[in-house]
C-alpha cells in the first residue's frame, strides 16, 4: 500500500506539472532580473554580480535563452549587460567559454597581440562576456531587430576595444559581426581598419618576434584593408573615414596619384574638422612622395592651421625645409611645435589618436546603443 | 660642385675663368666648391685608435680618391642633443637609471661643451635648448615624467636638426626601450635626411627593442653606433662610454674633386692601421 500510494502521488505531481506553464528556471530569472535592472555603462550591482557567475552558469543561461519567456528586449539588455561587464568589470579576465558557436560554428583562432607602448604584452584569447553576448545576439528571434540592435551594439563594442588597443578581441569579434552583418558599412570600415593596424609596425614587429601569430604580412594587411574600405564605400559613398583611410592605405602601398583621388575626396566629404586634418597630412604625405614639394607643403600648412599646436604637420614642414637645404627654417619651424605642452591627442595632435579608428568615436557609438536599448526594445 | 647648403662649414672658392668666343668681354663662371666633414672612429679590439694623421686616412668620394685635411678635434667644442624616450613603457626604475646616466654625460662635459635635452614619448618635447649651462638641462630632466606611446623617429629627426650647430661637432644620443607606435614622420625620411647631416647619432636600446631596426639604420648612416644594454642599470656607464668614444673621433675633411655634383655621394673611409674598423657616415648628399 505504501509503495502504490506513492506512485499515484508521482503520477498526480507529474499530470498538475504538465497542465501548468513551466515556471521560469531560477537562473534565468535571475539573470533577466539583472539585465532588466542593469543601468548601461555602469560597472553596477548587477554587473558585479553577473560578472561572479561561472562559465557553467552562463552556458546554462545560454541554452535556455532561445526559449519562451525570454524575448529579444530582453537579450537585447542582456548584451549589453555582458559587454559593459567585460568591459568595466572583468576588463582583464579572458578565456575560452565555447568550444563552439550556436549558428556560427567554431571561433577563428585569435592572433595574439596585446601592445602596450609597442611591447608585447599577452596573447589575445577572447573574453568570455564578449563571447557570451555575441552568442546571445543569435539567440534573437526578430530578425529586422536582431540586425537592427547588433548594428548597434557590434559598433559600441568594436569602437570600445579600439579604443583600449585590444586588436586581438577585436579580430574575433569582427569575425562574428561580419557574419551576422556581412554588408555593414561600419562592420567593414573597422575591419579595414584593424587590417591597416595589422600593417603597421607595432604588429609587424610582434610577427617578427614571434613569426606564429596570426597577424600577417604588412602587404597582405594593406590589400585587406583596402578590400574593406573599398566595400564600405560601395554600401556607402559618403562615409569619409572609410575613404580617408583608403587614402592612406593607398599611399602606403605607394600608389599616390590613386590616394590623392581618394583624399581630396575625403576633403570634401569630412565630417570634421579632425578628418580634414587627417586628409591633408595624408594629402602631403603622397605629394612629398610624388616630388610635389609645394604642394606638400602647402598641405602641411593647412593641416597646422587646422590644429595649430599639432606637431605632425610642423615636423613634416621642418623636414621639407631641410630637404630644401634650409636649416634655418627648418628650425624655426620646429621652434614653436617642440615648445608646445604635451597636452591631450585629441586637442593637440589628432595624429596621435590616428590608431584609435573607430574608438574616436566610442563615446557616440555608446549613445546610439543605448539609446537603442530604449527606444528599439523598450 | 656644391654639396648641400647645411652641410659644411669650410668653404673654399676656386674661380674658372674660361675665354668667351666674343671678344668684346669674357665671360665669368663661378662655382664654389665646399669642404665635406666627417666624424670618424677608428678602432682596433674596440679601442680607439689615437694619434692619427691626414697621412693615415684615405677616403674615396664615389670611388675617387680625395685628398685629407686633418681638423683638431680637440679645439672643436661639443653641442650634445640627449632625446630620451620617456613612454609608459618606462619603468620607474628606469627612468631614474636614465636620469642618472644623463647626468654623468652632463657632469663629463668640458667648458665650451654645450647640451640640450629633448624627451619623447607620442610627443616630442624639448625640455632644454642646447646651452653650456649643465644644470639647467638636468633640472629639465626632473620636470620629465614617463608616459604615452613612443615617437623615437619624430624625436631623432628634432634631435638631429637640434645638433646641428656651426663652429660644434653635433653629437646626438638617442635611447629608447621600445618600438615607434606614434611618429608622424617616415623612418625612410628621416634616414634620407640624416646622409645629408653632419651629425653622428649614438642610438642606445634596452633589450632587443622593436626600435632597434630604425636606430641601427639611423646611427650606421650618421657613423654612429647603436649599443644595446640589457637592462637600464647599464645606461650610466654606456652614455658615458659614448661620449668618451666620441672624444676620440677624428674630424676629417676633404674637397670634393673629380665628382659630379648633385646626387649622392657614397663615401669609402680606410685608415693605414692594421685590423683597423673605421665608422663613418656612409655619404652626403651633394647639391646642383
């Protein structure tokens, strides 16, 4: 009797369960609870909290993510939850989360360079909140909103990690945004802009060193970054950073009178007044090659009149002067640029924060998602 | 011919009178002819070779033979130009070692010495012009702190054109603990510009730094060196050694004769020593 009794009481337990909406699995609400309650931007309790979750955990969340009572506002939150977290919480934590990709398939092999100061300084494995939000980026049912929000929060969180100069994430997660958004005029702008990274010599001397990273050779770099900049502009004429860079990607393959085209173009389509510095540096520069030594100059100049206490352009001009055999003038010139405070790149020498690409504008990229967040999925 | 208008600082003019076909008036050509300078070192075992003579030395100007005048180097004051990397890559300690080692150079100088101080992480600051006043460049040295990326090519090319002073020998010494990420000018550039300089450029690197490519080329075309320390804690001893070295340099000069004008000139520099090593600047630049 005890024992019947006790398979009537299962059975009874297992009909009321099967009748009754399947409650939301703790973990789950806990982690909507949190995204819901997540302020963007903020390294906040929530962020914290999350951020102490292990890999189990969120592998778990993960495959309950795709499912009814989880929707994409929600996602959407969580995404932003995961990058604030690891860009402000867990910033130098990374490891291996999936060895493989819902939808994706296996993440490429990440090329290991983190620089500071030009010294290798680490290999570049992906961090695992970065994983886990590009991951749940897949997991949105809406397709018009999934393309909508990941255009958004791919160019927040690629423009963050130029910023911090973490080429190594950046090159997996171009990766990922490229097959969601194949044909993203920013996706591919970026992408051109960490081949043009890979080009330059800080990586170049990291491939030296250690001929088995994934970085490649300068000239292969430079014909990627061409390709991106060159579809970017197909998708979207007037974007003037892809054509100033395509510019100067141009003139570093040494094909001059094609940057020339490129950056006079440029000129005419910057969007400020920082473009149009870069685009007569860059215009100098290719003249100076050509032998067009007035005309460099005169670039030069315009380039010091946009920021006055720049030093690229007045470095460039003193150099001019002396290729002239005067090097009076060429001191002259440089007189009042090596007197000039060291103040911040931004306002002094945007040629120092060049390499920055799409992190020069991470503040608006930030804005936009956010505001995404609201307006898209509110 | 002429070589370019910066370089040298003797100067001797040879007059060509050449008969005109008209016999009203002759016609006066002028060409100036200008004595080319340079710093040499010779070394036997590492150690300089002393009490040479224009006798001893024998310089090819694009393969022609030239001959030497001798300058007495030790009347011939110093205008020492230190560019300094102060990136982040700088520890702590190494930025003190590197003070230290400035100061030795500085406090090793001669009356008529002067010295100036430029330091360089993405921007190049100069914290002293050149002046004979020693404690004014190490009270600069204090101001500087450690930060920012590195424009070791933008700094060498301020340096040199720094140095360069008539009536001196421009001695530049350049250290670095890492690889440019931040200069606007073209290593190339500034090489191209170094062949025409006067300049002899001592390039000092921590480790096997990613610089090292740009200041072996940029020492080797100047006739310097580049010297390689394992750590900071050597740079005292090896600026000292450089200025030392430099001391020992012979200033030779010749007139160019039987070459063409513009265009490069590649200069070959042998001494009558046995197992002697000879450095000097590769060549210079000749003007139309």
């Amino acid at each position: 009797m005890p024992l019947l009794a006790l398979l009537f009481a299962w059975a009874a337990v297992l009909v009321t369960s099967a009748a009754m909406p399947q409650p939301v699995p703790l973990l789950l609400h806990r982690w909507m609870t949190a995204a819901d309650a997540h302020a963007p931007g903020a390294a906040d309790g929530q962020a914290l909290e999350v951020g102490d979750w292990s890999k189990d955990q969120l592998l778990t969340i993960l495959r309950q993510a795709g499912e009814p009572p989880t929707t994409d506002r929600a996602i959407a939150r969580g995404a932003v939850l995961h990058l604030d977290i690891a860009l402000l919480v867990r910033a130098r934590e990374s490891g291996d989360l999936f060895p493989a990709y819902p939808k994706a398939g296996p993440p490429p092999p990440s090329p290991s360079m983190l620089v500071l100061d030009g010294r290798n300084t680490g290999s570049g494995a992906s961090s695992t909140h970065l994983e886990f939000a590009r991951a749940l980026l897949l997991k949105m049912t809406d397709p018009g909103l999934q393309a909508e929000f990941a255009r958004r929060w791919y160019a927040a969180s690629a423009a963050e990690l130029a910023l911090r100069r973490q080429f190594a994430e950046l090159s997996v997660h171009l990766d990922h945004a490229r097959r969601l958004l194949p044909d993203d005029p920013e996706v591919l702008v970026a992408s051109g802009y960490l081949h043009e990274i890979l080009a330059g010599p800080v990586a170049q001397a990291a491939l030296r060193e250690r001929p088995s990273i994934l970085v490649g050779e300068r000239r292969a770099n430079l014909g990627e970054a061409q390709r991106y900049f060159q579809r970017a502009l197909s998708k979207s004429p007037g974007l003037a950073e892809a054509r100033l860079r395509l510019g100067r990607v141009l003139g570093l393959q040494g094909r001059h009178e094609h940057a020339l085209v490129e950056l006079r173009r440029a000129l005419e389509d910057a969007e400020d007044r920082t473009q149009s510095y870069y685009a007569f540096l860059f215009l100098g520069r290719s003249a100076e090659a050509l032998g067009r030594l007035d005309a460099a100059r005169g670039d030069f100049e315009r380039a010091s009149v946009l920021f006055p206490l720049a030093q690229s352009p007045r470095l460039a001009l003193s150099r001019l002067a002396i290729e002239g055999g005067d090097e009076r003038e060429a001191r002259r010139v440089l007189d009042g640029a090596l007197d000039t405070p060291a103040v911040d790149g931004e306002t002094s020498d945007p040629w120092w924060v060049y390499d920055r690409g799409p992190g020069r504008y991470a503040d608006r990229a930030r804005t936009r998602l956010h505001r995404a967040l609201l307006e898209d999925t509110g | 011919m002429r070589p370019h208008a910066g370089l040298p600082v003797m100067a001797a003019a040879c007059l060509l009178v050449i008969a005109g076909s008209a016999p009203a008036r002759q016609q006066t050509f002028t060409s100036r002819v200008e004595a080319v300078r340079l710093d040499v070192l010779v070394t036997v075992n590492g150690q300089p070779v002393r009490n040479l003579t224009a006798a001893d030395f024998e310089i090819r100007d694009t393969g022609v033979l030239q001959q030497v005048d001798l300058v007495s180097f030790e009347k011939i004051p110093l205008n020492v130009v230190l560019a300094l990397d102060m990136s982040d890559s700088l520890t702590d300690a190494g930025v003190t070692d590197l003070r230290q080692a400035a100061h030795g150079l500085l406090d090793a100088l001669i009356p008529g010495d002067r010295a100036g101080l430029i330091t360089f992480s993405h921007a190049v600051a100069r914290r002293s012009r050149p002046s004979s006043e020693v404690a004014v460049v190490k009270s600069a040295l204090e101001a500087a702190r450690a930060e920012g990326q590195t424009s070791l090519i933008d700094a060498s090319h301020a340096a040199m054109t720094m140095a360069v002073s008539p009536g001196a020998r421009g001695l530049v010494v350049v250290f670095s603990d890492g690889l440019d990420t931040s200069s606007w000018l073209a290593p190339d550039l500034v090489l191209a510009t170094a062949r025409r300089s006067e300049v002899v450029v001592y390039g000092v690197a921590v480790g096997r730094s990613g610089g090292d490519d740009f200041l072996a080329d940029l020492s080797d075309v100047t006739g310097g060196r580049l010297l390689r320390v394992r750590s900071t804690d050597a740079l005292r001893s090896t600026f000292l050694r450089i200025l030392e070295e430099f001391r020992h340099r012979y200033l030779v000069s010749f007139t160019p004769r039987g070459v063409p004008g513009a265009g490069w000139h590649r200069l070959q520099v042998r001494v009558k020593v046995r197992n002697a090593r000879v450095r000097a600047r590769a060549g210079y630049t000749g003007g139309s």
